[in-house]
C-alpha cells in the first residue's frame, strides 16, 4: 500500500485491537472502515508524526484511495471536534489521517466542549 498523500510505502503496525497502516515518511495513518473507533486507546503509540508536517498534508485533499487505488476520497469533519479534517473513501469507507489527527480526535478536551458549545449557542 502506498501513501496517498506522499506515494511512500505504509507499514503495518501491530496492536492487542488490530492492525494499522502508517506511512513511513509522512506518518499518515490508514485504518480500514470504522477501525478507528476501536483504535482511540492506541492513538499516542499510533500517531507518532509531527503535527506541523500533518498541517502541510492537511492541505493536500484529493486524493485516491490508498486500498481502492482509483476511487477518490472525499473530506470529512469530524462532529465533536470540526477542526479535525480527515479524508474518507466512499468505497471501502476507510479512513486517512495526516500526522497528529488521530491523536487529536482521541483527547476530548476542555477546549474542545467549550467550542462545540460555542458553535451551538450560535446557531
């Protein structure tokens, strides 16, 4: 499997829950349909890439499915905590995390509820 935002390879990384591809150069994370659920506990171990070199491939948004190869992936927000922009195949519904996503969806904060609370007390 390749990296679908800097075409390196993406290695497999082991946990007691599964299996995880990360990129070897950009640290980008791929968890098949909805393994990222399950995972969250493992974030800190997963997740060992900069979150400044994350950013940079944040802007990066389209790309193909690294698993489907040709199918697009499309942008996501996350709900709880809409400053997470993750991509999402449509296909096989796996996700792609740049460097330091996943271990920010993890840690639900202060700061975090205090947003969301923000966002609903405006609308």
């Amino acid at each position: 499997m390749q990296c679908p935002k800097c075409q390196s390879a993406m290695e497999k990384v082991p946990t007691q829950d599964g299996v995880v591809d990360r990129c070897v150069a950009c640290k980008g994370l791929w968890f098949d349909m909805l393994e990222h659920e399950d995972l969250k506990a493992y974030a800190k171990m997963l997740d060992v890439g900069s979150d400044e070199q994350g950013q940079v491939h944040n802007k990066i948004d389209r790309i193909n499915c690294p698993s489907c190869t040709n199918s697009p992936m499309t942008r996501m927000v996350d709900p709880g905590q809409p400053h997470i922009w993750f991509e999402r195949c449509s296909t096989c519904f796996g996700s792609y995390f740049d460097a330091g996503e996943f271990r920010d969806l993890a840690s639900f904060t202060l700061s975090d509820f205090l947003k969301r609370f923000a966002l609903t007390a405006r609308n």
